[in-house]
C-alpha cells in the first residue's frame, strides 16, 4: 500500500483536491496526508475550518464514488506554526479543527511538531485516538507514543535530512582532514548494496 503526501491538494478548492485526489488514486494510492497550511495563501495562515472540512470531504467522496477506502491523514499546522497566544490555545485550536476534519471524512489527524507524551495523550483522548505524529530528533520513541495515545508514527523526511548530514560530515572531514573516517562508520558494502536491486517480484 502507498500514501502519497498531496500537500494543500495543488489547488485551493474543493474541486482541486477532487482532480488531485483521482489522479493519485489513479497511480494506485490508497492514503494521502492532505494539509491545511495555505503556504501564504491565505491572511490567517491556514485554511478556515469550514474550507477546509469541503476539501477534506470532496476527497472522500471522490474514493467513495470509485469504491477505494482511501485513508485520508489531514494535517494540521497548528503545532508547526505555532498558533495561539500558547500551549492551551494550540491544544483548543488543534482539538476544533481535529473533531471538525473527522465529521467532515479524516481517518486520523496529522499534527506534526508535536511529541510531547503529555499533550499526545491529552490530544490522543480527545480526539478518540486517531492521531497521527511525526518522530523529530529528541522524540520519545515510538512505542512511548503509541502508549499516549498516537495511532500512528511516521518519519517524514527525518531520514533523507538524517542523509544529508552524513554527507555533510563525510565532506567537511575529506575537506578538512583528507580522511575518511565518516565513510568507514556509516558504510554500506558493495555486495550489499547490488543485492537490493537484484530482487525482481515473481510474474504475475
């Protein structure tokens, strides 16, 4: 199964999400991450709650009308941006979108910056366990997060930046010192490498 990130939907209407939405079920998607940060498109910063509910609910009806049960993960920026006056108006705001985004077709709601265990579980109970989080350098581990009440963990893109600081390191030691004890703690044999792209599935 794949989930494909869809963004804000590559349009600000219900009716772009609808075009997003059947061109990637299409590619064979049965998940998207869906968001309603309007990217400087909009004074308050993210979609209002009754836009984006219609986006969210234009997606779900364009799976139902082709009978595909796409999970739909919608984001919510609030943590990521910072909203509110604090803490407790982030948890307010959060929690009014996260039960709108719900009634309106989400499976689960996507709050990303957020991992502290105490607001997991306060979030997690508030919103019936169908939250979704993203793990950061320095979160609690999975297991930790899944036992506040996170229903689901991914990793974004801690990996590929997790990537480009080995290079990084790997670069400044060869600029610097002309060694290559970077490439030694981290490699990865050629044998091994090659054995990943021998595989081929089985005809069907």
């Amino acid at each position: 199964p794949v989930s494909a990130d869809i963004e804000a939907g590559y349009g600000p209407g219900p009716a772009d999400v609808a075009t997003t939405v059947s061109a990637v079920l299409d590619a064979g998607v049965v998940g998207i991450n869906i968001e309603d940060n309007t990217h400087g498109g909009n004074p308050t910063r993210l979609f209002g709650i009754n836009e984006q509910c219609a986006r969210i609910a234009a997606a779900r009806e364009v799976a139902e009308r082709r009978r595909i049960p796409l999970v739909i993960n919608a984001r919510t920026d609030t943590f990521l941006l910072a909203l509110g006056s604090g803490v407790e108006e982030r948890v307010r705001l959060t929690v009014e979108r996260g039960l709108q985004y719900l009634r309106a077709g989400a499976d689960l709601i996507f709050v990303p910056l957020l991992v502290d265990v105490v607001l997991v579980k306060r979030l997690g109970e508030e919103l019936q366990g169908r939250i979704s989080l993203m793990a950061l350098p320095g979160a609690p581990p999975a297991q930790e997060l899944f036992a506040a009440g996170a229903a689901r963990v991914s990793i974004g893109q801690m990996a590929m930046l997790a990537t480009l600081g080995s290079l990084k390191r790997i670069g400044d030691e060869l600029h610097q010192r002309g060694t290559w004890r970077s490439i030694e703690e981290s490699f990865y044999g050629f044998g091994e490498a090659e054995a990943l792209f021998s595989q081929r599935p089985p005809d069907s």
